[in-house]
C-alpha cells in the first residue's frame, strides 16, 4: 500500500492591515518612492498657484496703468476738437448780433470797416457761417470779414443804388482779380467808396464786398424801399428839426418823458436800428429843451459824413450857424454811462 504524501497548501497571501501597512510604507522603500513623486507634485501645485495668483496680480498691475494712461490721450483728443481762434478784418461795417442769425436776433453793437477782430468760427442756425467774438461773445456774419485788411477809400460813399445793367464783381480792387459774383440788372447794392486805386467797392445784397471797375457797374438811385436809408435824416442846425421819418420816433421818445419840473434833467431814448448814408442810427433821444440821435459810428465818421452832405461843422463837431439862431447843434462822442445805445450822437437844442 501506497502511502499518500500530503499535499501543502498554496500559498495564502497574507491579509494586510491596512493601517499597519500604510504606517510601515512611510517609512519603507514605498514611502520613499511616494515622497519623491509627491514632492514634484506639490512643487507644481505650488508653481500653477503662483502662476494664477502672479497672474492675477500682473493683471491688475497691467489694468491700472492701461487706464490711467487713456486720461492723456482724452485730453489730447479733447484739446484738438476745440475750435481755435481765427484772426479777421471786417471788410463792410457790420451788426454785432446775441445769437449766430439775421432773423430771431438782436443787434448788440456794430464793428467798423477795417477793424481787426478775433473768435471762433461757428455754424449759423440758419445757415453759413459766422464769427463769435472771444471779446464780448458777441456774432458777426462771415461774410463781411476778409483775411486781409480792406483797402483805403479815397472817397466815402454810403449811397443805397440799383444796378442798371448785370455786373461782375471782383474780390479785390487789383485789376483781374479773381472773380467773385455775379449781379443782374435791379439788384440793390450800396456804394461804399472809391479805392485809391480808383475801383468802386459795393457791399453786395448777399453780404460782403466786392469790386468793380469805375463806371463797369452802371447803377441808379433806388427806389424808395432802398432810398428811405438816404432820406432817413433831414436835419436843420437853425431849427432842430430831423425831418419826417425820425418825427414818430421823437414822438414815441417824448411820450416817456414826464412833464414835471422835477424830471427836466431827463432824457429818454427809442430805437431807430436804420441806416444813413452808410451810418447806423440806434436811437433818437428826446431831453427836456433839446432832443438828437444817436450813432452806432464813432464822431468822426458821422462828422465825414455830414460834411460831404455839406454841412459845416467846426472841429469840435459844432454845427456852424448863425450868431442869430437861438438853438446850437453838434456831434460829440456818447458820455461813458451812455455808451450802451452808441458810439457818438447830433444832440441840438437850447
């Protein structure tokens, strides 16, 4: 008989505890594979942080100075939009207006030919372009003003006419100058002068000026729409009388004045806003024994005026009568306080 040999077992593997195990691995070979894997994990845990907070960080730092930076840049864009101030001469004298339109506005002052002047240009609301003044932020059309100054006048004009025959009309008075427009026949102009080179300067019916040789532009007197300009002022030194267009005027002015001694001294004003021979008439002006009117022109144009009229006036501006007449006229700069409704006024009277 045939003795059985005991078979072994197979291998069992032996159960681990696990927190046993886990406890020897720290110290084993094991932890020390999984010390050195974990230190580069770490390593890179630790370098994406501080990329992402780095990040963050440069971010801000970039955002900021970006921001800050775009105030210079406003600026400067700021700065080139505003308009710059332009340099003009006044080519034809002119209404200072409150607001940049001939219609819905009030005429505030007037500027003289050849004065020089500053501003802004604008558009107009109704319509091209004009001037705002940087001193007194007052308005003048742009087209009564000319990069260069005006030439002299020889002779001073200041009628109203219509052209008899159509007209071509220069920018200057230097002969072949470049054209600027053309007038038919009927439309009113003003014959501002005589150049020294002997062209005739019109202030045209859109505005502006222009020039024409002398006798190239046939006119005649215009008819009383136009002509009332001319005939606007009748004045008598002997007697004080101004005629009968300004005769409502002087009654409106001495409708406000009241009738008690005590109110002699006054004087009281009402707007005119015409023209007379190339003058502006801003008021008439009605005093207690004496009354007159009063100019936007300085003295000394509306004296040059009344000479070529014919008139005699004195240096001082005296109106030059008899030793007989009990009433004595002249013209003399507006007083300072006054100065609101003119530059110079024809006072007459006792």
């Amino acid at each position: 008989m045939i003795a059985e040999v005991p078979q072994e077992a197979p291998p069992v593997a032996p159960v681990r505890d696990s927190a046993r195990d886990l406890a020897q691995d720290s110290t084993g070979p094991r932890a020390s594979f999984a010390a050195r894997n974990r230190v580069p994990l770490i390593a890179g845990v630790g370098v994406l942080a501080l990329a992402i907070v780095g990040g963050l960080w440069l971010g801000r730092e970039t955002t900021g100075p970006s921001v800050a930076s775009e105030a210079p840049v406003a600026d400067e864009t700021a700065a080139a939009d505003t308009p710059k101030s332009l340099d003009y001469h006044v080519a034809v004298e002119s209404d200072l207006r409150d607001a940049p339109s001939e219609d819905g506005s009030q005429v505030v002052g007037r500027i003289e030919r050849g004065q020089a002047v500053r501003g802004v240009l604008i558009d107009g609301t109704q319509g091209g372009r004009w001037l705002k003044l940087d001193e007194g932020g007052a308005y003048v059309n742009l087209v009564n003003l000319s990069s260069a100054a005006p030439p002299r006048l020889a002779e001073i004009d200041g009628s109203d006419r219509v052209t008899t025959a159509p007209c071509s009309i220069r920018e200057s008075e230097a002969a072949g100058s470049k054209g600027k427009a053309e007038i038919a026949a009927g439309s009113p102009v003003r014959i501002v002068g005589i150049t020294g080179k002997g062209a005739v300067e019109l202030a045209l019916p859109g505005g502006g000026v222009g020039y024409a040789a002398k006798d190239a532009c046939p006119t005649q007197p215009s008819s009383a729409k136009w002509a009332a300009a001319n005939g606007l002022i009748e004045f008598e030194p002997s007697s004080c009388e101004f005629g009968p267009e300004l005769a409502p005027y002087f009654e409106k002015a001495a409708a406000l004045r009241p009738t008690t001694e005590d109110e002699s001294a006054e004087e009281y004003i009402y707007p005119v806003n015409k023209t007379f021979r190339g003058l502006k008439v801003s008021y008439v002006v009605s005093g207690y024994e004496w009354h007159g009117v009063a100019f936007v022109d300085s003295p000394a144009r509306v004296e040059a005026v009344f000479r070529k009229l014919g008139f005699r006036l004195d240096k001082d501006g005296s109106f030059a009568v008899s030793d007989d007449t009990p009433v004595s006229s002249s013209i003399s700069a507006t007083q300072e306080d006054k100065q609101m409704r003119g530059k110079s006024e024809l006072i007459c009277g006792i």
